[in-house]
C-alpha cells in the first residue's frame, strides 16, 4: 500500500520496491485498525475506576481482580487460535467477528445482576479482545515494512495511551453520575462505527496456506491456563498455598501444558510453533513482554484502588490520577517510532525503557499514606516514559525475525504472553492485595484507644462487609466514625505497598532480560531477501519465463536470461519465493 502496493502472503507477486508510505486504501485500512484498537483498549481502562463500585453492589471483594482476570484469561488462550488461523485463512473475518463478540460481551456486562454474570460477560468481551488486539498488530505487519513500522506501531501504541487518558475519565465520571452500567453500553456505538469502517475498507488477499487446525493443541492450552489462573487466584485467600487443592491444582495444570508443549513439537500446524520460541531474540521478547504486562496492569488497575482507599478521592479523581502516566506513554511512543525509523535502532530503546521502569516502581512501592499527590504524580509520568520506551518495540523486534508466513502466529505467540503475564499478574497482584488487606487493617485498629474501641463495640461494632465497603468505596467510609478513617487508610496504603513490591522484581527482570536481545537490521521491505544469505546454505533458482528450477550449490554461479526468484531452504516449505535474486 505504497508506491507499488505491497501485496499480503498468498496473494500472487510480492514486489520488493522500496515503501514510500501508505496509500488511500492503506491509510483507510491503518484508521480502521485504530478504531477496532481503540474500542478493545477503552474496554480495559473505562472499568478500572469503577470496580470498587462495582464490587460495593454486586459483592465479591474478595474475587475482585476475576473482574479483569475473566477478560484477560479468555483474550490470551484466544490469542494464539486467531493468529494462527490468520495465518491459514486470512484476516478480515476473524477481526469482524472479533468486533461482534466483544459488543455482545458488553451488552451482557450491563445487564449484569450478579458479580459472577459479571464475570462470565467479561470473558465474552475478553474473546473479542483477544482477537483485535494480535490481529490489529499483524495487519500492520502485512502492509508496512519492519524498517518503517516503528512509528505506525508507535502511532497504535499511542492510542492505547489514549484511551489510557480518556478511559479512566470516562469512567470515573459515568460512575459517579450514571452508574457503572452505562460504562458497558458507551463502548456499543464506538463499536458498531469501527464494524461498518472495516468491513467497507480492510480488504486483505486471502492466505495461500492450508493446513489442519491444532485441536489437540487448543484442548490442551485451554484447561491448562483456566486451571493454573484459578489455582493463583485462590491460593492464599480461599485455600492456604500449601493446601493439597491449590497444589492439586498446579499440577493438574502442569501436566497440561506439558502436553501442549509435546503436541506443538509434533503436530503439522502448531498453534505455537515451539522454533519460535527456540530461537533467542522471540524468547527474550516474549519473557520481558511477560514482565512488563505484569508491571502495566500493576499500575492500570491497582493505582485507581490506591487513590480511592488511601487518598480518599472519588471515582472521577482516581481516574484522572492516571493522566501522567498516560500522557507519558503516548508522547514517548510516538517519539520512540519516529526514532526507530530514523535510525533503524531499537535496543537502546528496550534498555533505556528498562531503567526508567524500575526507577518507576520504586517511586510507587515508597508510597504511604499521608504523601501528597503530586507523589503519586511522579511515579506515574515515570512509569509512563518507561512504558512508551519499550512496550511496543517488542512486538516490532519479533515481527522483524520471523518470516512473513510466520508473521501471523509470531504477532500472536508476543500478544499472548504478555496478556497470560496481565492476566496472572492482576491475580497475583489481587492475591496480595487481599491478603494484606485482611491482616494490615486490623492491625492498625488494634491500635485505637481503649476507649475509642469501647464507643464504636457501643455502636454495635463494625463487621467484615462494613470494613470491605469502607476500604474500597470511599463514601461508605465517610459514614464510619471519624477515628477509624486513618487506621483504616493506612491499613490499606500498608497492603498496596507490598502489591507494588511485587509488581518490581518483574519490570527487573526484563530489563536484564532486555540487555541480551541482539540488535538486528530493520528490512525496508515486506518480505525477506535471500540473495545475501551465507555461503553454506543452499537455494533454489527459478526462471519464471519458463518456470523450469535449477538447484546449485552455495558457492555455484548461474548466468540466466531470465527473470530469477531465490528460494531458501525454509521457504521451499511454502512454496513461495520472497523476491526476485540480482541479475
């Protein structure tokens, strides 16, 4: 969608001219992908401020993170089912019908009359999310050359930060004016808009592969991760962590994936090719994916439950705490894609990005209750720049490893891991959060004088849902007596601490993990080119004027005519050639 319009996998000739830019259609076809993004990702943001409300009238405190767990756990066993049968059959139709389920999912979320309804909505949504989001990123990969794809994934990136911004807003003031309902049906419209744009205007070839789909792999993935998640879940509040049913259940979940992963190695369509992750610079990326989704999510959906439970504010406040961190995110993306093009670098990005997150996190973890906001404000626009250095670069070093007919699962085997690390990191996250809160309050009520103590058992006391209700909806806490508000808040500022200490060792860890991923040339075309490849390899030529192959040996020599397409050993596969060889 240039100059010479670059054609998708399976669609005849793929010409190597140098990318220019988009076309109408390929700008047509890039706002469509925003739009379809845009819905996905406000899902995510617009409910953060509301969950503590939402928990107040449904119940459930203690299941809180299932509210964006349920959503999470479906998009990353969705993930790799899409991106590989993208591969197979095309795009188009799994986007669209992405987009449907994710508007019945939301329209099922409003209805809601019960906390787990709730839940089983935002497992629909999370089916449609886990379709747009892979499938969004890939599209660019078919249309846009790694070299400069920086600053389009900077520019995707970007509308993630947006609705980062606008999300918690919309939310927190939904919520206090019309209640958490109308946080479901506002995403309809937005919806149905980016429905009706794409199917007008994504228009991509259909794949030229064929090839069986990977039940075996898919029934296996599925009660692997569901089981796994639900042991995190209940360890340490439902069950003891060393109870005979959590580590059960660990086990029954290992042995899943383990058969997953012996099924991958065997099966003729993997649904995640084990290569893939053999080779260093897709696992590097994929792990520190890992560790930063944990690090995002810490923030999006804890930091709006420390603003309301520590400091106080309400639901619109809370969302706009987050402001700073988003802004951070989409000015630095944006930057960061511009940079990349420019230079064709992204390592210092990873590295650089790597830091600024620690150095975010131990800015949150020192918290405490009585910090004035502009503390938290810090922390956050810290977090932000982090977040804008390195998130989506990621997505862009692996799709500039892999072949274009891998393009599809790679993008796919990247989302996953990083929605599996969003997913068991708000559980984990959640876990400590609720085990600590059900230990620190206390303990700072412990303390009151004996007298103030006499006066509320008086009152008839204060039981386990009034404490609940207080420590996460700040109007019930205004009803208490004035003396229980400060130990209260403190118990909860004393619990979010050890949940951002949590959330530390993983952003550490992909800044390590970051240091070893290998800078490699960014191609300024779709697709491979093989004429450079080294001397023990061996390629296949064919004359396309007669369609006759000659087969040479690496260091052979061949004088020809006609015109001459190369073929490495990996490509004979697919029976494709990559780009016409020099003459």
């Amino acid at each position: 969608m240039s100059t010479s319009t670059p054609q998708a996998p399976g669609s005849g000739a793929e010409p190597q001219t140098a990318f220019t830019g988009l076309d109408r259609q390929g700008k047509l076809v890039f706002v469509g992908l925003m739009l379809g993004m845009f819905v996905a990702s406000l899902s995510q943001t617009i409910v953060g401020p509301a969950m503590p409300r939402i928990v107040a009238e449904l119940g459930g405190v203690e299941h809180y993170s299932w509210i964006a767990t349920a959503a999470m756990l479906v998009s990353a066993v969705a993930v790799p089912i899409v991106g590989k049968l993208s591969d197979l059959y095309g795009r188009r139709w799994f986007y669209l019908g992405g987009l449907a389920v994710f508007m019945i999912g939301s329209i099922l979320a409003g209805l809601s009359q019960g906390f787990w309804f709730l839940v089983f909505a935002r497992a629909v949504q999370g089916l449609g999310m886990g379709t747009l989001m892979p499938l969004s990123q890939t599209i660019i990969g078919d249309i846009i050359p790694p070299r400069q794809r920086g600053k389009y994934q900077g520019i995707m990136g970007a509308v993630f930060g947006v609705t980062s911004v606008v999300g918690p807003l919309i939310g927190g003031t939904i919520t206090d004016n019309f209640g958490w309902r109308w946080l479901f049906y506002l995403t309809l419209p937005l919806g149905v808009v980016a429905f009706g744009f794409i199917l007008r205007f994504l228009h991509l070839p259909v794949s030229g592969q064929h090839g069986k789909v990977d039940f075996p792999g898919i029934l296996t993935l599925t009660p692997g991760l569901v089981i796994a998640l639900l042991a995190t879940t209940w360890g340490g509040n439902t069950y003891d962590w060393g109870s005979a049913t959590i580590i059960g259940m660990y086990a029954v979940a290992a042995l899943f994936l383990a058969a997953f992963v012996i099924i991958e190695t065997r099966v003729a369509e993997p649904l995640l090719p084990m290569h893939l992750l053999g080779r260093p610079i897709v696992a590097l990326s994929v792990g520190a994916s890992f560790a930063i989704a944990v690090a995002m999510f810490g923030a999006i959906i804890y930091i709006p439950v420390y603003a309301q439970g520590v400091m106080g504010v309400s639901a619109t406040n809370s969302g706009a705490i987050l402001i700073p961190l988003s802004v951070a995110m989409i000015v630095t993306s944006i930057v960061v894609g511009l940079l990349i093009t420019r230079t064709g670098r992204y390592k210092p990005f990873l590295i650089l990005g790597g830091l600024v997150l620690v150095g975010g996190y131990l800015l949150l973890a020192n918290l405490q209750y009585g910090d004035s906001q502009w503390h938290l404000t810090l922390a956050m626009i810290v977090i932000g720049l982090g977040l804008g250095l390195c998130m989506q670069v990621y997505t862009l070093v692996v799709q500039n490893a892999v072949a274009q007919r891998e393009l599809g699962i790679a993008t796919a085997a990247i989302q996953f891991f990083r929605n599996i690390g969003s997913t068991i990191g708000t559980a984990v996250l959640g876990t400590v959060m609720t085990a600590q809160m059900a230990t620190a309050i206390p303990e700072q009520l412990a303390k009151l004088p004996a007298e103030q103590m006499a006066a509320l058992q008086q009152q008839g006391g204060l039981d386990a849902s009034q404490l609940e209700a207080a420590v996460l909806d700040p109007s019930a806490l205004a009803k208490l007596p004035a003396f229980l508000v400060d130990p209260i808040r403190t118990g909860m500022g004393e619990a979010m601490h050890d949940v951002f200490l949590t959330a530390l060792p993983f952003v550490i860890a992909a800044l390590l993990l970051s240091l070893f991923i290998k800078q490699m040339p960014l191609r300024d075309t779709l697709h491979e080119q093989d004429s450079t490849e080294t001397a023990e390899e061996t390629h296949e030529f064919r004359d396309t004027t007669t369609g006759a192959l000659a087969a040479i040996g690496a260091s052979g020599s061949v004088t020809t005519t006609g015109e001459i397409r190369v073929v490495d050993t990996e490509e004979r596969h697919s029976h494709r050639a990559d780009g016409p060889a020099e003459r």
